[in-house]
DNA sequence: TAGATTGTTAATCGATTAACAATC
DNA sequence: TAGATTGTTAATCGATTAACAATC
C-alpha cells in the first residue's frame, strides 16, 4: 500500500463508492469496472481507478473489482470495519429522526446515548433511548470513551456544546447547526445544513 | 460583472459565505474584511476575495465589505432574494423534522406541501401542514409550478419518485435517501447522508 | 487466444496562494 | 496623511484526464 498523505478529497469521495458498492452488493452483483461504478457516482472511470489505486491493487485486468472484496478494502480504508459509538446532542425533531433511524449500523455506526438540556426532555423516551442530562455529558463521554458526536442544539448553543464536547475528548463532529464551529485542529468537523445545499441548486434554476 | 461560467466549486462555498454573514448581521456587525471571513468559514482570505470579485467589486480598499450589501449580492447571485417554493416527499421522521423546521424562511425556501404513499399517513397534520396523497403529487407540482423538492423516502422507492418530480418539472432535489440518484443533465441534485459525512471522518480517527 | 480492464505515467486542466499596485 | 484592505495578476500547487503497457 502507498503510504504518501491521501488528499481529503478522496477520503470524501471513497464512501460514496463504498455506498453505491453496498447497493450493487444487495442487488446481487458480484463483480463491477471502473466504468460500472462510475457511471453509478457521477465520476469518471480514470478517477476512481486513480483514487483506489492509492490503497493498492484491488482490481484484475480485465475482469475489474470484486464488490465484496472492494467493499472490504473500503471499510478497513475509512476504518468502518467495525461500529463507532457515536452521541446525539440535542433531543429535538432531528434528534429523534436520528434515534430512530435503523441505516447507521450497517453504515458502521451506533447510536448509545441522547442528550439534551431541557429537564422537560430528560427522562423522555425517544427511538428506544432514554434522553439524558446534557449535564452529565461530558462525564458521561469521558467514562465511555465515545468520539463521535451528532450536533442537533440550537445555533445559539452549538458552538458552546461544541466546545464541551471536544473537552470530553469528541474528535468528530457531526453539525446540524448552521453555524461554522471553531475547533482545534484534531477535531474533524462535518455540516449538515439543508439551506446551503438548497442555496446551491437555486443559483442554476 | 464577469460573466464568464463561474466554477461550481466556488458556487458551492457561497452559500457558506452568505451564512456567516447573516450570522454576524444578526451579531450587530457592520462591516468585515476577507481575513475576518475567512477565518470564520476557514478558507484563506486571498481565495474569499478571489470568490468574491467573480461577480463584481463589492469591497472597498481600507474598509472591506458591508456586511449588508455583500448578504444582498450574494443572495441576489445565489437567486435566494426571493422566497422558493419547495415541496417534501416522504411523511416519516426527515419530513416532519422539515416540516417543523422554521429556518428555511431567512435563507430563501418555503415548504408549501408534504407527500407520501402510506394512505395510513395521508390525512395526518405535519408541521402545519396535512400530509398529501404521493398519488396526486405529479399533477400538484404541475398546477403549483415548483421547481424543488426533498426527498425524504426510503431508499427503495428514491429513484422511482425522482423519476415524478423531475417528470412534474422538479428542477433541483434534495436527496435524503442514501443513494444516487440518475437524473438528467439540466436537474441539479444534492445529497445529506449523515452516514457518508461521519465515514469521511472517521478515517482520521 | 482475443477482448477487456486495470494501474500508472505524462499531459492537461483548474484551483489556490502570494504578492502588490491601487485606493479608500 | 498613514494604515488597511481590496481586486487582480502571476506563480504555484494540486487534481483530473488521456493514453497505454501490462495482464487477467
């Protein structure tokens, strides 16, 4: 395997092929090109063999990519071949969409905890989870050891919720709040924002 | 204004400036610089003036930009100077949750109806609303003449309700379901799939 | 074998950064 | 005026594509 730095660009188009190889896998196919998968991404045949050429040599000339094996490759790249304990903060409408979501595990992903600071909420059921004390949530994420986070609170609170989760050592953040968060280089941020995805199809209508 | 075709990638980050800016409008803010900006989105302050004079000159030497003429300019590039009807297909927990979502006002996007399939959903209030028969959708997006839609199904179905809205005239789609979907060259799609953001992270884990 | 498809190199294309004259 | 900051150019950097030998 090349060991050089992978940009982050490809880290973030891998598990878009990692997605649609698991879709091609369930609908029973056993082996894919780099033309297959590309016409399914949206991406050019030479890119994506460029970009999984960066890993090592999973294809056969002339015969392409065994799924299984790919989807394997792929897993072990992006470190999901095994399920990351993840926290949801803020126990609103998306909050509970997320409890209840069942696609995380087979993505490699488990939810174990729900927070939120309203007393109204704590105590609540929600998805199979009882909601939590956001006060106890640090002490609750030191002890486990959990290193990922969903952000569902207010833009009012995000950044200050952000900040005590990289205190309770989150090195990942996931953010429904649109707001940008300030945080220490370790710490991986993604946005969830469906206005700014909106906003960037309107230029083009 | 320049008007030669200005590259997706930077369509695609002014979305992001136009949050940033209305989040300090509401801070009380007057006026900002490119450094100011850029360390608040973190993108370098060469690349925002860079993004920035693609469509005109909105700054002033010394002072940089207001913050209030820059929020008109970027939304009137971004079309979301107006208020965009938009329409959600699929009644589960991601459509209440937009349904319920009272922050697409200010950025441009309102929901004026909800579809689904289960006859058990249709009838039910959502947010304001009464969820529509999925039946009827092709010939409502018709008669309302929308041009955007969220796409809140399950996987399964995504791809065959795609293929309604872009038949009723849908222009621009919100995907939910974590698939991609096949559309033709003048639809724009985007996709949120918290499962593909949270792999892109954890590869740094 | 003949056809197909990879992995990789070189060429092209595009995006970002650095630097600075212009000017508020 | 002096200091600050834009808009823009040129240089650099990085990403994508085209092409093809290798080989299944």
């Amino acid at each position: 395997m090349n060991t050089r730095k992978i940009p982050d660009i490809i880290i973030g188009r891998l598990p878009v092929y990692l997605r649609a190889l698991q879709r091609m896998a369930d609908m029973g196919l056993k082996t894919t090109s780099s033309q297959e998968l590309g016409e399914r991404v949206g991406i050019s045949a030479a890119q994506i063999r460029k970009d999984i050429s960066q890993f090592g040599e999973f294809g056969k000339q002339g015969t392409g990519y065994s799924i299984e094996y790919l989807i394997d490759k792929l897993r072990e790249i992006l470190k999901v071949d095994r399920i990351w304990d993840v926290v949801v903060v803020g126990a609103g409408d998306v909050g509970r969409a997320i409890a209840n979501y069942q696609g995380f595990r087979d993505r490699g992903f488990h939810v174990v905890a729900i927070f939120d600071s309203d007393k109204a909420k704590v105590g609540q059921s929600m998805g199979g989870f009882t909601v939590e004390d956001a006060g106890e949530m640090v002490e609750r994420i030191k002890a486990t050891g959990v290193r990922i986070a969903m952000l569902t609170v207010p833009v009012s609170a995000a950044q200050a919720v952000a900040d005590q989760l990289i205190l309770a050592g989150v090195k990942a953040i996931l953010n429904y709040a649109p707001v940008n968060l300030n945080v220490p280089n370790h710490v991986k941020v993604q946005h969830i924002d469906p206005s700014t995805h909106l906003q960037r199809m309107t230029y083009y209508l």
